[in-house]
C-alpha cells in the first residue's frame, strides 16, 4: 500500500537536502547546455534515409511472391517504423532542428508511418509524462498499481495486468494502453481535454494508414500475389511489431526495482523526480544507434532540447555531473527478467520517505 511522508517525521538536515537539490539542478543544467545545440541539414537527410528504409521494405514485401520472402521484409520495416517515430518524437519536443515550423512538418510526417498523431502525442507525452514522470494521477506510462488497487480490480484488468506485465505483453500494452486509448480518437476520460487539432492529426494518420492499406490490397490483386501475406508483411506486421519495439523501450527506461512512483507531488519533487524516475539503460553502441540512441534516456529526461544525435555524449556528461542521482544499468536478459519477476505492483520503503516502487 502506498503511504506518505508525514512532515513530523522530516529530517533536520532539511535545508541542507534542499541546497543539495538546488546544487543539483544547477549541475545538471549546466552540464546539458553544451549537447543543446541543434542542426537542419542533417536531421533532414536522417529523416529522408530512414524513411528510403522504410519504402525499400515495403516494396519487397510487394515485390516477393512466396510468403516466406515477404515475410524476410517484417523485422526491417518494423525497424525503420521505430527509427522515424524516434525522429517523430524528437521532432515534438523541438529538439529535433533549430526550426520550430520545421520541426512540425518533420514531426507530422515521421509519425505517419507509426500512425501517431502528433498533436495528442505531444500532450500525453510532452506534457503529462515529461512535466510529471513517475507522479501518479499526472503520468500515464507503465503506472503499477498499489495492492489496494489490485484487490479492487476487475478480473479482467488483472489478466491484462498479469500479460502486460509477464515480459512478453509490452507490445500489447502500447497497442492499447497508449496508442488505441490515448491517441486515436480518445475520449476525454483519457486525454482531458479536446481539441480540433487533435481531429485533424488523426485524420491524417487514419487517412494515410487507410492509403496504405488500400495500395497493398491493389499491388496484390493486380500483380497476382497473396492479398493477405502482402498486407501482412507490408503493414500489419511491421506496425505490431513496432509496437512490441517501443512498448518494450519504455518498460525498461522506467520500470526498475530502483526507480520510484510518488503519490505526492512535493515529494516528487524533493526527490528530483526529474532526474530519479528513469533509468538508463546501456546496450552496445552499434545496437543503440539502431532506435537513434534512445536508449540514453536520462539525459533526455532532464532536458528534452538535446537532440537525438548528441544524446550519448550528453548522457556521458550527465553521469559524470551526477554520479549518485544519473541510475544506469547495462542490460542483459539476467537483469531483465529479474526486473520483470519483481517489479509488479507498488510497496512502500519508509528508510527515507515512504515513496512508491513498482516491486
């Protein structure tokens, strides 16, 4: 169950854990200014090849005629997918280029592909998840429920819970928890608020998904190929799989035994939330660099103007500023599983403040 510090039981060296924290946020805001600066003409062309990736899958898929050969094109097209959704996101913080019109169109146009609207990603994932990461009743990404909650849910949110949850049902999760609930044509329950943009995003994306589709089934009939495996392996396939890469991407970067939730704002902040609520998660370079460095999150998360292509070096100095506060852990399956086995619902450590942790 999730409790709350009671200011009674707070530590005398008080104002001195304030001045640290104060230090801290200066250190790292310092040490970020030098990974800020952001280009045109390359992001651009990273944009234009990724998107090339993405139509020579397609294209295989169409070209091939035996199953198995469309099938080859899957794993890559779902790859490229997830390389211009990076871009995408880069592009909604305005990290992505010095221009913010620029930054617009490439947003909107790197999105399609993932068929994510920008605009509502920008509000579910801008506002809510960046602004309060890891805060409870604000962020909406991978949020453990407490025991109490568990004992009052359905039967049917438990089962989901358990799937989602068992290290295999991370693509499942974004499918409904982020990308049906929350970004095409959501309710006000889920997003707070409506806006024509909104309408206008998922016109845009539900319109060139519908194109997609329509061009596969055509190239199929017309070329006399399998309608089904060509759909398939041209779109329905490379999309889930897509969703399995991302939901995964941001299961690791914050559900760890030692990243914490927090009920109460103040004690989110006093936490540095900003900094403690992600982890960083190290796999090889050249693995990496396959989802533009996403991987190097907490660099991202303390500030959202350094761009993709400096992320690794920025995440270098984040570490190095603050060694105690910047949480890192090489990924392996040992240590994946082992997060997964632990990390179900919410407890409650009281040794410095009773703060939530997905356990």
């Amino acid at each position: 169950m999730t409790t709350q510090v009671n200011p009674s039981e707070t530590s005398p060296a008080t104002a001195t854990k304030d001045t640290s924290r104060a230090d801290a946020r200066k250190t790292v805001r310092v040490a970020m200014q030098e990974y800020l600066r952001r280009d045109s003409v390359g992001p651009v062309l990273r944009l234009i090849i990724d998107f090339a990736f993405l139509l020579a899958c397609i294209v295989g898929a169409c070209y091939f005629s035996s199953w198995w050969a469309k099938s080859l094109m899957v794993i890559p097209a779902s790859i490229a997918i997830a390389r211009l959704f990076v871009i995408g996101h880069d592009a909604c913080h305005g990290s992505y280029t010095r221009y913010d019109w620029l930054n617009k169109i490439i947003g909107r146009i790197a999105f399609l592909p993932s068929l994510t609207p920008f605009s509502l990603w920008d509000v579910g994932h801008n506002v809510a998840h960046h602004g309060f990461t890891n805060l409870k009743g604000r962020d909406q990404v991978w949020v453990p429920m407490s025991a109490e909650e568990w004992q009052n849910a359905s039967k049917g949110r438990r089962m989901l819970e358990r799937i989602y949850r068992s290290g295999f049902g991370q693509g499942l999760y974004y499918l409904i928890e982020m990308w049906w609930k929350k970004l095409i044509l959501p309710s006000k329950k889920h997003v707070g608020v409506q806006r024509a943009s909104f309408w206008w995003d998922n016109a845009l994306v539900l319109g060139v998904g519908a194109g997609w589709i329509t061009a596969l089934v055509l190239w199929a009939v017309f070329g006399h190929h399998s309608v089904t495996w060509t759909l398939l392996a041209g779109f329905v396939l490379p999309f889930l799989a897509f969703n399995c890469i991302m939901g995964f991407v941001i299961y690791v970067q914050h559900t760890h035994p030692e990243v914490a939730w927090f009920d109460k704002r103040e004690e989110w902040q006093k936490r540095l939330g900003f900094i403690t609520t992600t982890i960083n998660v190290v796999v090889p370079k050249r693995m990496g660099q396959i989802l533009h460095d996403i991987l190097e999150h907490g660099a991202h998360h303390v500030n959202t103007g350094v761009p993709l292509y400096r992320l690794r070096a920025a995440q270098a100095a984040l570490k190095t500023a603050v060694p105690n506060l910047a949480r890192t852990y090489v990924l392996s399956w040992k240590r994946y599983w082992a997060t997964v086995r632990t990390c179900k619902l919410t407890t409650t450590r009281t040794t410095s403040g009773s703060i939530s942790r997905a356990a």
